[in-house]
C-alpha cells in the first residue's frame, strides 16, 4: 500500500492504494476505478474533511493525481527536452513542465497521450473555502480529458548582472548630483566654431 493524494473535481483526497509493480500512470490507464483505503475527503467549498475506510472514484473524476511509487526503467529513459506550461483543469492552475523528445514539439505530445499527461516541478493552484491553496510536487499526472486549456509560457525573466540598472552614484562636493554624464556646452548656430574675437581699440 501506497499514500497517494487525488484532485478531484469537487474535493481533495488522500489515502492509501494498491499499487503493482508498474508505474502509477500505467494503473491509471488500466483501470477506470481506483480503490482508495482510509480516505480522507477535504471538499472544496468549505474545507470540510470526511474520512471513510474504503472508498472507489472513477477515473474520469479525477483531475489530478500526484506521482508515487516507481518511476519506471531507469535504462528506458529519454532525453527529453521541456516547455513551461499553464493547465486549466477542473477547478484547478496547474503550472508545470512538460516532457518531449529533442526532436519533437512537447506541447504536441499531449495530443499523443493515451488519458494522462505528466508534468514536471508542478505547483497547483486552487481555493478551498475562504482559502487560497498553492502546493508544489515532483511529478504530476493531468487528465487530458477534463483539461479545459493548456498553453505554453515564457520562462520568468532573469536579471543578468551586466543588465542590472546600477543606483547613482554620490555626487562629489559641489557637483551637481547627477548621475548623467556631463554634456558639452552649446555651441553658437551658424556653422562658427568659436565665437569672433573682440578686435582691438584703434590708436
């Protein structure tokens, strides 16, 4: 038996399951019910926790799952290259990353998946009653089927330290304070380069 915890549409829950030697995503996709023990039901509207010794959601219920137990063949793994996402699912914000090979488009293997998509560094985002929730997880599995959007972002930015704005520096004594360059004095128009010189008094 595994604790596992589920985003479902209505409420949060937390319990324990059998899981086989598989990966969590390959039971997900076996199964269209999963048999949860000791569950614990948080519900969304105002936060109200039932807890029941067994209790069996179908799959199609599900939002989101987190990921427990085997990750899988380690000597089966890809390198993958990932896109920053925002999923809308359910009453959920899910921020995340999204796997793909070198070669493909990872938003696009989501139209490949068979029901889940997994998602990397993922932070959900939800309210429970009066409360704002954000909780943050290894790995993720969203059910592409209640997903209602799903879109790439921008990665937030980084300030380099040569791009840093620098704070001015103090004026000397008797300087004016600013931290612009001094500017060249005007010059006369009329394309003179210096100003005429007075001509001497005659004798």
């Amino acid at each position: 038996m595994v604790e596992i915890d589920f985003y479902a549409a209505d409420c949060r829950v937390h319990g324990q399951i059998e899981l086989g030697e598989g990966r969590l995503a390959d039971q997900l996709n076996a199964t269209p019910e999963m048999l949860i023990r000791e569950a614990q039901l948080e519900d969304l509207a105002d936060g109200h926790v039932v807890t029941m010794s067994e209790l069996t959601i179908a799959r199609d219920e599900l939002c989101a799952v987190v990921v427990t137990g085997p990750r899988g063949d380690v000597a089966r793994r890809l390198h993958t290259r990932t896109t920053r996402v925002e999923v809308e699912v359910g009453p959920y914000l899910v921020f995340g990353r999204v796997h793909g090979t070198p070669a493909s488009e990872p938003l696009g293997a989501i139209l490949r998946q068979v029901a889940w998509v997994a998602l990397t560094e993922a932070t959900v985002m939800y309210r429970c009653g009066a409360d704002d929730v954000s909780e943050e997880m290894a790995t993720l599995l969203v059910n592409r089927q209640l997903v209602r959007s799903f879109r790439a972002i921008k990665e937030p930015g980084i300030d380099l330290p040569w791009e840093t704005p620098r704070a001015p520096k103090a004026a000397a004594p008797g300087g004016t304070g600013s931290a612009e360059a001094p500017r060249e004095e005007a010059r006369p128009r009329g394309g003179e380069s210096d100003p005429p010189t007075a001509s001497k008094p005659a004798s």
